[in-house]
C-alpha cells in the first residue's frame, strides 16, 4: 500500500476521525524511523513489511 493508504488505516484502526497535519506528520516520521531499522521496505507508492 502507499504511504497515505498506511496513514489513513492507521488513523482508522485508532478511531481516529481527523487526519490533521500534526497526525500526518507524526505518522510519517514513524513509518521513517520503521524505514530505518528495516521493518518496512519500498517507497512512498508501495510499502511492504521487512
């Protein structure tokens, strides 16, 4: 799925009715820092679970 598919079912699965940009942000610089140790792989249009 794309980077803004994963932020928008995250925000569903916590119940979350509003995608502001502090959401969007902090999502973001959490699906990086899951980039970075591995856990997730691909790009922005297609992330895959490492």
């Amino acid at each position: 799925m794309s980077e803004d598919e994963l932020i928008r079912q995250a925000c569903e699965f916590f119940g979350w009715r509003r995608l502001g940009s502090d959401i969007r942000d902090a999502l973001a610089d959490d699906i990086t820092e899951l980039h970075e140790r591995g856990t997730l792989t691909g790009g922005p249009d297609r992330i895959n679970a490492g």
